[in-house]
C-alpha cells in the first residue's frame, strides 16, 4: 500500500507508543486521526507535529473506550471527517497492575472492554470504509504477554491473549479485502515510574539484553501497513526475543 493521502486511524495515540506510530505514518504522507481518550493537549501537539512533516491533514478524535458505543460513534466520526478509513491501528490500551489475590470484576470488566472488546467493535464500525478502500488492512497492538502472562498483571495479559483471538477471528472475517494482523511488543517504553533498577531487571530478561524503541513498533506497523501484502492473521513479536527467552 502506497501510504500516500490514506486515512489512518490510530487509537491512543496522544502520548507513547501510539504517538510514535502516528507520527511514522504521517511521515509517509498519510493523513492522520488521532484518538485519545484523556491527553487532549498531547492528542493536539500529535497532530500539529504530523501535519508539520508531510503537510498531510490530521485531526484529533477523543472517545472513551470502556463505552459500548464509543467505537461505532468514533469510526463514524473519521470517515465523516476524512471521506473514509484506509488504515486502523488499534493501539490503546489499559494496563494496570492487579494482583491476583485482589484483582476484581471491575478490573477484568476494563481490561477486556479496552484491550479486546474496543478493537474488535472498531473494526466492525471501519469495515465497511476498510473495504472500500481496495486496500484497508487492521494492525492489533498485542503484547508478548498475551502469550506468557506475568504475574500481577492478570486481567490485562488475559486481555491481550484474548486480543490475539480476535486477531485471527478478524483475519477470518474481513478477508479477502481486508488483511489483519497483531504486533507483540516486548519492552520498548517503560512505564512513567519504572525506575532504573528495573528497567535493568527487564531487559536482561529479554535475548537481546536491551530495552527496544517505540520506533521499532512503528517500523513494524509501516511494513505489516505498506510491504505484508500475504499476510493476514500473523503476529510479528518485536521484543528483543522475550517470549522464546
Ligand atoms: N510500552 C511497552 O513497552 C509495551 C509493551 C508491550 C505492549 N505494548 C502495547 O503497545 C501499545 C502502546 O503502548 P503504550 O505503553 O504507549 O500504552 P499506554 O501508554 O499504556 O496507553 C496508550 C493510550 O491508551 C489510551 N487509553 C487508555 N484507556 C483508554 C480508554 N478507556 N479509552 C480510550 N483510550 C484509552 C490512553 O489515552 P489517553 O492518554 O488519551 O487517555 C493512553 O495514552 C499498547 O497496546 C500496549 O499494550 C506496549
């Protein structure tokens, strides 16, 4: 796909890795929306860095996720904006630390609604543009976790082991036209509060005994977009070989 004026939609992409992923998309020439949730003023600075590269239009989209209809509301708010969607990155994501012995409905309930519920409605709310397109493809930020959960972070690693699921169940249901795919990031942004110590800890975890970069998730996302024209249902781990580790 020639990135070139196509419609790309990426879900938290205010701050983080989803800003860095916008940004390599509008770099290309695509024109960008911009969903965040609560980070109005980054989602805003996000999409005048992006024009500023490629002189591309962008825009910013504010939805709520945990919201059953927010994904229905958002998908018609972009084609509406743009003409169509040509691309959709789903990138939010909620991750919280929930220890098993407290871990609550409520947190299963957040979890599963943003990380797998979320993309699954966005991408039936965009197929009909994601069809239209000739060429629409979805990219599912997962995790490696999703296949290897850690402890404390149950609800979310079921999550994303459930976003693996819909992965291929989309794969199955969008093809021919549309192709699907997930990404599973290992660690390549530490949380704000992770000190130094720590970040040690998790890179040595990994094969390659680094930490990676936002910008390898969006190099990933730019081929799994631009060059992966046979695949559909796959998962490309960018994680320094953390799940075979
Ligand atoms: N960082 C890593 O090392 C790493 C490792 C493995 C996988 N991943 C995956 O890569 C993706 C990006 O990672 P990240 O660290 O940049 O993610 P993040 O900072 O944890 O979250 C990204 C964005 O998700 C949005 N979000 C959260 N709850 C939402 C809701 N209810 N409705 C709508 N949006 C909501 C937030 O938007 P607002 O700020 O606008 O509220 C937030 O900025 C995620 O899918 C993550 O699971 C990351």
């Amino acid at each position: 796909m020639n990135l070139k004026g196509k419609v790309v939609l990426v879900t938290g992409s205010a701050r983080r890795v989803g800003r860095v992923i916008a940004l390599a998309f509008a770099a290309k020439g695509a024109r960008i929306a911009a969903h965040y949730h609560t980070s109005a003023g980054e989602a805003r600075k996000l999409v005048a860095g992006a024009k500023s590269l490629s002189g591309a239009d962008a825009d910013v989209f504010r939805a709520n996720l945990l919201e059953a209809a927010a994904p229905q509301k958002l998908a018609e708010a972009v084609a509406r904006r743009f003409g169509g969607i040509d691309v959709l990155i789903n990138s939010a994501s909620l991750y919280e630390r929930t220890p098993f012995a407290t871990a609550t409905p409520e947190d299963w309930d957040r979890h599963m609604a943003v990380n797998a519920r979320a993309p699954y409605y966005l991408a039936q709310a965009c197929a009909p543009w994601l069809k239209a397109s000739g060429d629409g493809c979805i990219v599912n930020i997962a995790d490696w976790a999703g296949h290897r959960p850690y402890a404390d972070f149950g609800p979310y690693c079921a999550s994303k082991a459930a976003l693996l699921c819909v992965n291929k169940l989309l794969a199955k249901s969008l093809a021919p036209e549309i192709r699907v795919n997930a990404i599973l990031p290992g660690p390549v942004l530490a949380p704000e509060a992770m000190g130094e110590p720590e970040k040690k800890k998790v890179a040595e975890a990994t094969l390659l005994k680094r930490l990676g970069t936002p910008d390898a998730v969006a190099r990933a996302c730019l081929y799994l977009a631009e060059s992966a024209d046979y695949s559909t249902g796959a998962e490309l781990t960018v994680d320094g070989g953390r799940l075979i580790a």
